[in-house]
C-alpha cells in the first residue's frame, strides 16, 4: 500500500471511530424548572439516594429495559459501573426495601413518550431529541 493510501485509509478510521461515539442526552419536561442538572444530582436520582430536582421538586426517573446498549452506556458514562454492578446494586437495596429503581419503559420512543407527558419525569436518550416536549438538562459523553 503506497505511504498515502495509508494515511487515507487511518483518517477514514479515525473519522468512523468519532462517529461511532455516541453521547448521551438527560432529558426532562419542556415545562421543568431545572436547566441544567451535575452528573451527581443525576446519580443521586438514577441510583436512588435522592426523590427530587435540586429545586426540591419531585423527580420521576426512567430508565430503559436492562439489557438495553444505551442502558450500559448510560450507567457506564454516569457511574462508572457496569449492568452487572447496576443490578447488584438494585437488587441489595430491593430486598432491603430502601427504595425501588426507576420505571424502566420498553424502548427510548417510550421514554421519550412519557418524559413529554410527565413535568416530573426526567430520562436519558441516546440521540439528541428533536422535541420541543423535552430539554436536555445534561449531556454525558460516552466514555471510551
């Protein structure tokens, strides 16, 4: 292969490889107060140690189905953990009867469908939406 096909062909999977990156969108009602929200506000309320925006208003999180990729890629990016660890974590403080996960709905479409619909409700997508029914309050970069 000449010197330059070469350096064509690294550029062509550098750029792949970008692309293929996907970040990872926090969203909530249009209507919602909050703005922004930290990653530890969004731990906090993903992993059950907190029931309200840190405005004091109740929160909803929804979570997706468990073996979903953008599910992994979330609890990864927020948290450091992978599923396994995730559901561990659940599943101790399920038994003890601390609190409950977030209500996980079937697809990102649903989500999308019930954050809209709900001013309390705060989710996660895999796309930036398009919807001007939800504001993405956080953005999580997929980590590598």
């Amino acid at each position: 292969m000449r010197p330059r096909t070469r350096i064509f062909v690294a550029c062509q999977l550098l750029l792949a490889a970008a692309a293929a990156r996907a970040d990872l969108y926090v969203v909530v009602h249009a209507d919602n107060p909050v703005r922004q929200i930290s990653a530890k506000e969004t731990v906090d309320l993903f992993m059950g140690r907190k029931r309200s925006f840190p405005d004091g208003d109740h929160a909803l999180p929804f979570d997706l189905p468990r073996d979903s990729a953008a599910r992994a890629g979330f609890y990864r990016a927020l948290t450091g953990m992978d599923l396994a660890q995730i559901n561990s974590y659940w599943a101790r403080l399920m038994f003890s009867g601390q609190t409950m996960p977030p209500q996980p709905m079937p697809s990102e479409a649903a989500m999308l469908e019930v954050v809209k619909r709900n001013p309390g409700a705060i989710g996660y997508l895999s796309q930036e939406p398009a919807d001007k029914g939800v504001r993405v309050v956080l953005v999580l970069p997929e980590p590598r």
